[in-house]
C-alpha cells in the first residue's frame, strides 16, 4: 500500500453536504462547473452568529469561490452594482470591486485608503454572479478584518472590525448564553407550510449568436411534517422553441432532532461529497448527525500551571464563567462555555496570599468534525448514479474520544469498486488542525494542517492515490503562507498536480497590497506556472503580473472612482492598460472602463448599469469590443409564500424566528385578545443574526433548520422591577425548515406588596421576617425595617402570611393572616396580632 506521508494539513471536513451545482457561463471563459458548498460567516468573540453565504467549488481549479454580492449582504453593507463593479457602503467607507479590472479599492470621503489586486483568475463574473477566491475576499477588507478556515468552511470576522465606533456591525450588549436553557419550543410539524421561490435569470447575446436565456430556480417547503428542496436550471432560445431544462437536486428530509438513534431520513436526488468520493445519486440518506452542530454549545477545557493553590477564574465578555483554586502543584482546569468557531477567555490569576493578579488571553477553537467526547455519529447513504446508473453505497462513523482528538471509519461501493477509510481529526494547542485520512484497498491518502498564530497564516493540504478508483488525481499538493504588516501584507501560495492520465501542472504565485498615502494604494499580484499535456506531449511555461493604481472621490451621496490599471504576461508582455470610472448614486450605478489591448491591437470599452430594489436586483452591461461585441443582462430575487406573499432581491432563503413578547395578564402563557405587546426587549440568539422589527420585535435569521439554538435575555432590557420573565432569561427551542416560526415571550405582572407590622413584641422589629405561602410552598421572604415596614413582590393569587421571630425567642402565630394579591401595581398590607 503506498500512502505519502503529507506535510501539511486542514481540519477534516467530513460533514461537508454539497447543496447545489452550478454552472456559470463566461463570455471568455469556458463553462465552468461549479458546486455550492456550506461556507458561512461568523463574528469572533462570545456574542457570535453564524451566518451562511453562498459560496462554489471550482472543481477545475479545486478553489473555493465565494458570493461577493451575498458577502456583503452578510454585513449589512449598502450595495450597489455596475456591470462589472459591485460597490458597497459599510461604515466610514466604501468598497469597489472591478471585476473586469480585477482589482478592489477601499475609500473613506472620497480619499481612497488602499488599493489591491486579485491574483489570475481569482475574480469571476458570469451572469448575476460576482465571485472572488477567499484570499481576494480577504484582501478586500483591511488587514486583519477576517480570517477563513477552509477545514471548517468559516470566514470569522476579527473583534477589531467591532471596535470602531463607524462600525458597520452591530452586537447587542446581552451577557452571554453561559449554559444551555431548557428546550422551551419544539419542531412544529405541518401538512403544507412556508414555501420559498428563488430564481436567477439571464439574457445573453452577441451580434453573430441569436439570443440565449439562462435561468436558476430552487424551491423550499415545509410540508409532509418535514422539508422539501429542489433546484434545477433553464436554458432557451430567443423563440422560446428549444427549452432545456435539468433537475439537479430534488429530496425530502423528515427529522427527529430529539431522537438520538436517528435524527434524519433523506429521499430523493442528492450530493455525496466526501472523501475519496464525489458524486450525484438517487436514492436515501439516514443518520445521527444533527443537521448543523455549529450552533451547539460545548464546554471546552483550558488547563495550565500556575502559583500552588492560587485562585484561577474565566471571563468571556467580562462575565465569570469559572473560578477554581489550582491545586499543590499549580495546576488547573477551567471548563468555559463556547459554540462553533474561535472566542476568547480572559484568565485572571489572583495568588493565595495576595498580591498584583496576572491576565491573559486564551483563544478556544471549537471545529465541527471534533466529535463531542464519548459520542458517536453514523450516515448511512445508498442509491444509484443517475447518469451511469451505477450502485452506490456509503456509511461513515465518527466517534470522539476526547475534546480534542476524533476518529472516523467508513466504507464506500461503487458497483464492484469498493473501499474502506480511516481517518483522525485533532486540534493542538488552540491554534493548530490537523486531520488525515486513508483508504484501501483502493489504496490513497489525505492529510491536512491550518494554522493561525498572530498575523501569521499557514495552510497546506495533500492528496495521494495509487489507481484511479475513486479519485482524479495521482498527487495534488496545495499550501499558502501569508502576513500581514502597518502598511501592507504578503501572500505566497503553490500548488502541484499530476493527474492519471499524465497531465501535471505547477502554479506559484504571490500577492500583495502596499499603503502608498491615506488615498492611494498600490496592489500587485505576479506568479508563473507550468503545465504538461501527457496527449500532446507538450510543456508551457508562463508569467503573468499585474498592478492597479486608483483613486476615489465623491460628491455628497454621489461615489466615484477613476482607476489605472496594467497587466501583462498572459499573451504579451503587456497585455492591457487603461483606465475605470465610476459613479453610484442610492440604488442606481454606472460604470465604464476604458483602455487599449495590446495583445489584439484594439481598443476594449464596457459600460454596465445596476438598479437595485428591495424586491428584485437588474443588471444590464455591454461591451463595446469591436473585435468582440456582447451585451448581457440579468435579474435575481425571491419569493416566499406563508402568511403572506413577500418579494426579496436574496435569491436564497433561510428559516427564522421572531419571537414577540407580551404581558400574560392571565398567566396561561399564551397571547391572548387583549394582551398588551411589550417592546425592548433585549434578545440575543447564538449563532443568529438577530435585530428589530418595525413593530418592535425581535428577528433571528439564517437559521438552520430543524436545529436547536440558545437564547440569552437581558434582564436589564425590563426596566419596570414588578415585570420579570416566566420563561426565565435563559432557554432553547428548534427551528422550522422553510419556515418563520413565531415565538410568544410571556411576561408576568407582579403586585408591589407594601405592608406595616404593628404591637411587635419584639425588642426590635428587624428581628422578624415575613413570609409568604401558597399552597404550602412557601414563596418568598420579607425582611422588616426599624419602622415595621416590608416590602415583596407576589403575583396575583391567595397567600398565607406568618411573622416569624429570627431569634426563636417569641411564637408570632397571632400574626398570621390570609392575603388575596391583586392584579394591581401597588398593594398595601397591615398585619396584626389576631
């Protein structure tokens, strides 16, 4: 068996679910096929949400592509497109990315901060689509504003992007979810439920082609007591006579999210991506796994030595979470609440005998492929391939041994082609991943590693087969190294494959942004690559480099840029140089670039223009190549269907939540006619995004579905001290697949009790206490001044009162006395000797 023994690696991603395949035609480019893959968006810190955002796989280039558009629509930046320029107000600044120019400039006022350019091919436009690799994502934004796990599928914004007062992102100030509440609000099961349309529509035509139409739908339901999903997409002419159209997913998914013997059952058309396998198939999907696990709370350790027997405590967001006494020897061990992702803790370390306490950061990184300790995960999937009609069969098994160590065994059958797989997934260290696989008898091999320390970066990933059972490729190796500075950062990154047909390919590349002035940046990207073609024979060396300059201006609510730009390599030494401008005004933009191509000896010109809506996004852009000539328009938007008709410009929908809170007059905890709303209250859900409706209440979206989430309630949103929370600040619930579940918060009215003691025979009336019954449960206790006053907060109900002498040294059974509360804000009370 020959298996490489890999030198780099990331996390394991053995619950990766390929949602949606997608092709993206490109006027110069070939198709390219794509598939959607789970990446989302993710705030550091404890008052984190995570939040999904479309993003592809280029299985060509083997690249993770993600939705710029919808990127931003994660942030809650104001975006505005123009042909090939998508522009995006967050903040004190603005965003501007020249797809056609490659190149992303940032500008405040008018004054442009800095200027980078995206590596060779690592910006795509087809369509409505406007995609960037994850290192020009990340070079978008200032250093150090976003980190992206590809182990995970996570782009983690840094706390620094929360920390400046023009910040674009919004927290809530509510402590944080220390430990789960009880799950309050189940699934809710209908027969035919919310329904979600999604649609992507294209137009394309050049002057020697007759017109084509492109379209995407998909489809989302809560129906049958479970989920229905479907996608497909749309190809026809201009006379409507030759319409294409192809299914690509269609399934139906029926959960038990509080089963633990089998939480899902799957039929229909679906994806398996896994390793050492790729492949669409009908047939059935049964399993353990909960649908998401990163919004689940876990309890990670942090262990150290310090001084003997010093005091040792956690803080996250400035609230204690634990506190221990290391033992003779120093050590210790903390226990921390956390979700899915990377947060920090703060340890204080106070010594036995006093003396200045020692602070420090700890980071906690919770993956998702880290089975909980002493928990096992099954999937069983079987079916056959629609295109070959061949039989599939996969089942996988995860079981975690430790909070940081997992294994993983499993098995895959391709008609006579079969293979079993072994793998381990760990985190060392809170910074470091690791994960490896192997397989055989079809003998091959996977390791990865990613590591994040400071601002430095370091990611690899190797693949290794002997035959070409299950996998394309004989050796694919990958990594990237990178940094950021005060004035700049650097990226390097390689990759090598060798196919089994014979094909071998070299790519090295680097990458880099330099802060000229507080307006003017200078970005630049440059590599070369190899590649050898095993049925002709032949090799091709090539380099290629490129530069971008640009300034940015703007007029009260009108947004400009005028932009230089060179490149060269591909075809000549210089292939093109020329010049962008641009305006934007609210939902309106224009864009034209203008330069010469050296490489056609001919002038290239473009002018595009976007309208933006709430409902529906169109784009119209055209290029005025004489050579070439084309023009391209597109719409997207939503539809959903419920308790209402409602039009989006998201063309994907997720489930929510909105929780509406009221005062329970009656205590039955429902809202009933009558029954007061109550505003303000301050909710916060892990791992959603949350905020307020126009009638005040509150909204979490991008839930995933039939999955469990915490909520946290501020207490101190509820100013009136007679109100409190029967439900408690703390509890669960499971969202609805497709659907806007609705979640009433009761909110109870206590009676302020203001009462007097008289004839006390005691020496002084503070020795005695007055306490509450009901149904002999004994309620509460009031302490009783100097004066002989008390004061309690009871609800609405019949009590029994007794005077109690603290000292044992007076029997007060004369005092005691039925109360009826009343619904009322004040109640006054005597009591007396009877």
């Amino acid at each position: 068996m020959r298996i490489w023994v890999l030198i780099s690696a990331l996390l394991l991603v053995s619950a990766l679910e390929v949602r949606a395949q997608r092709v993206i035609p490109d006027p110069v480019r070939p198709v390219r096929v794509m598939q959607e893959v789970p990446w989302a968006v993710s705030t550091s810190g404890w008052r984190s949400s995570m939040q999904p955002v479309r993003t592809l796989w280029d299985q060509m280039t083997e690249t993770y592509y993600m939705d710029l558009v919808a990127f931003f629509d994660v942030l809650d930046f104001q975006t505005e497109i123009d042909g090939e320029i998508v522009r995006s107000k967050g903040g004190d600044g603005v965003y501007e990315i020249d797809f056609e120019r490659e190149i992303a400039t940032f500008s405040v006022d008018g004054i442009v901060e800095y200027e980078v350019e995206f590596s060779e091919g690592g910006a795509i436009h087809g369509g409505s689509d406007y995609l960037l690799t994850l290192p020009n994502i990340k070079s978008v934004l200032p250093p150090g504003a976003i980190e992206y796990d590809e182990a995970t599928l996570t782009v983690t914004l840094s706390s620094w992007v929360f920390a400046r007062d023009s910040s674009p992102f919004r927290l809530h100030s509510i402590p944080p979810v220390q430990y789960g509440g009880p799950l309050l609000y189940g699934r809710e099961r209908k027969l035919l439920g919310h329904t979600q349309l999604g649609y992507r529509m294209s137009r394309y035509q050049r002057p020697e082609n007759d017109v084509t139409y492109n379209g995407y739908g998909q489809i989302q339901a809560s129906a049958l007591g479970g989920r229905i999903y479907a996608n497909g997409t749309l190809r026809s002419d201009a006379t409507l006579d030759q319409i294409q159209w192809k299914i690509r997913s269609a399934n139906y998914l029926l959960d038990f999210p509080n089963f633990p013997l089998l939480k899902r059952l799957e039929a229909g058309r679906n994806y398996l991506y896994l390793w050492p396998i790729r492949k669409q198939f009908e047939g059935f999907r049964l399993s353990n796994l909960p649908l998401s696990t990163r919004n689940m709370q876990h309890e990670p350790e942090i262990k150290g030595v310090t001084e003997p027997n010093a005091i040792v405590s956690a803080s996250v967001d400035g609230v204690v979470v634990d506190r221990v006494q290391a033992d003779g020897r120093g050590r210790y061990v903390l226990r921390v609440p956390a979700h899915y992702g990377t947060s920090q803790a703060q340890i204080e370390i106070s010594p036995l005998g006093g003396g200045a306490p020692t602070i420090e950061t700890r980071y906690l990184f919770i993956p998702e492929d880290l089975t909980p300790p002493g928990v096992a995960y099954w999937d069983l999937r079987g079916g056959r391939d629609p295109s070959d009609l061949s039989t599939l069969a996969h089942g996988r098994m995860r079981y975690g041994i430790s909070k940081r160590f997992s294994a993983s065994g499993g098995f895959v059958l391709v008609d006579s082609l079969y293979s079993a797989m072994l793998g381990v997934t760990t985190n060392l260290w809170g910074y470091l991943n690791f994960s490896g696989e192997i397989s055989y008898p079809e003998t091959s091999g996977r390791v990865a590693l990613s590591m994040v320390r400071g601002k430095l970066r370091v990611r690899g990933e190797a693949e290794l087969a002997d035959r070409p059972g299950f996998s394309f490729y004989r050796r694919r190796l990958q990594g990237q190294i990178g940094t950021g500075f005060q004035f700049g950062s650097i990226f390097l990154n390689g990759s090598a494959t060798e196919s089994f047909a014979g094909n071998e390919s070299v790519n090295l590349n680097a990458s880099g942004m330099m802060r000229l002035s507080n307006r003017m940046n200078l970005l630049f990207t440059g590599g070369t690559s190899s590649s050898r073609s095993s049925f002709s024979g032949t090799s091709r060396l090539s380099a290629h480099w490129k530069s971008t300059l640009t300034r940015y201006q703007s007029i009260g609510r009108i947004y400009g840029r005028v932009g230089f730009q060179g490149d060269g390599g591909r075809y000549e030494s210089i292939d093109f140089a020329g010049v962008t401008v641009y305006s934007s005004f609210r939902g309106v933009s224009l864009g034209m670039r203008f330069g010469y191509d050296f490489s056609a000896s001919n002038v290239s010109a473009s002018i595009n223009l976007r309208l933006d809506a709430p409902w529906m996004s169109f784009n119209s852009y055209s290029s005025l190549d004489p050579v070439n000539p084309y023009h391209r328009q597109s719409m997207y938007g939503s539809v959903e269907l419920g308790r209402g008709v409602r039009f989006s410009r998201k063309a994907h929908a997720f489930s929510s939540v909105i929780f509406r809170a009221f005062l329970d007059s009656d205590r039955n905890g429902r809202w009933d006619e009558g029954e007061q709303p109550y505003s303000g209250l301050g909710i916060d859900v892990a791992k959603a995004r949350v905020a307020y409706t126009k009638d005040g209440n509150v909204k979490a979206d991008f839930l995933v579905p039939s999955s469990q989430y915490e909520v946290s309630i501020d207490p101190n949103s509820i100013n009136e001290p007679r109100l409190f929370l029967s439900t408690g600040s703390r509890f669960s619930f499971l969202s609805d697949p497709g659907e806007t579940k609705y979640i009433d918060i009761p909110i109870y009215e206590d009676t302020i009790i203001e009462g007097t003691i008289q004839n006390l025979p005691l020496s002084s009336p503070s020795l005695a206490v007055v306490v509450f019954y009901q149904e002999q449960e004994e309620i509460s206790r009031a302490a009783v001044s100097q004066q002989g006053r008390f004061t309690s907060l009871l609800g609405p109900g019949d009590y029994r009162i007794e005077v109690i002498d603290l000292s044992g040294q007076e029997d007060l059974q004369l005092f005691t006395q039925d109360l009826t509360v009343e619904s009322e804000s004040i109640q006054y009370v005597q009591i007396q000797p009877n």
